[in-house]
C-alpha cells in the first residue's frame, strides 16, 4: 500500500528541491532527502579539495577525495567514483609535478567534471525515483 504525500515535507532540508517532492511518496521523499544530503556533502568535500589544492595541501585534497570515493560508491555512481579516485591518485603523487601546467589543468578539469557529475547524478536519480513511484501507483490502482 503506498504512503499518503505529504506535500510539504522536507522542504527547508531539500533547499528548494520541491518538483518531484509532491509526486513522491513519503518513503521515496526520505531516500530523496538522503540523495540531496549526499550531493550537498559531496559539494562541500569539493570546495575543501579546490581550497586544499590551492594551498598545494595534496594529501588533505587526497583524503576529502577518497571521502567522495566512498560516499559515490556507496550510491553506485561510478563515473563520479573513478573520476574522484583518478584525482586521488594524482594528488596523491603529485611531487614536483604538481607545478606543472598539465597537472594543475588536470585538476581543475577533473574537479569541474565532478561538479558536473553532481549535478547529474542528483538530477537523474531524482528523476528515476518519480518515474518508478509513478508507475508503481499506476500499476497498483490498475490492479485493483
């Protein structure tokens, strides 16, 4: 049996993110806030590794990163993971590469990828989450 909406929930938590809120079901709403926090945590880590690296503090940009790796693969979104991991790596050995224009256009690159990726993977999930409530509420109302 599918939870009643409860349109207005979540809204302060989800910053504004109300489309899909009216169409979802209290529990698809829950997992909706989880994926927002997910995304708003990943966005702070970002900022943290563009200051770090900016300091040229790799191993702290490494460690926020590998933060990232986790929280991705626990989502299952691997083209945020492997590019999260690939930055890593590279931060990880950075050594006197690390002044060069290649390296420095490398990272910049790989963070504005992930920012982007971010923005997909909230926006899709968001998405398949909607249709798969929709069309469980229009398969249960046509069984019935």
């Amino acid at each position: 049996m599918q939870v009643p909406v409860i349109p207005d929930f979540l809204t302060e938590i989800t910053k504004g993110r109300r489309e899909f809120l009216s169409v979802l079901t209290l529990e698809l709403q829950l997992k909706l806030r989880s994926l927002y926090q997910f995304v708003d945590f990943c966005r702070e880590l970002l900022e943290e590794v563009q200051r770090d690296s900016a300091a040229e503090q790799w191993q702290r940009a490494s460690d926020k990163l590998e933060q990232l790796c986790v929280e991705a693969d626990s989502w299952g979104f691997s083209a945020l993971y492997e590019i999260a991991q690939g930055l890593r790596m590279m931060l990880m050995n950075a050594g006197e590469r690390a002044a060069s224009a290649g390296f420095r256009d490398a990272l910049r690159r790989g963070l504005k990828m992930l920012s982007a990726l971010l923005d997909q993977c909230e926006s899709d999930f968001s998405w398949r989450l909607a249709t798969a409530d929709v069309l469980d509420c229009i398969k249960e109302a046509s069984e019935n």
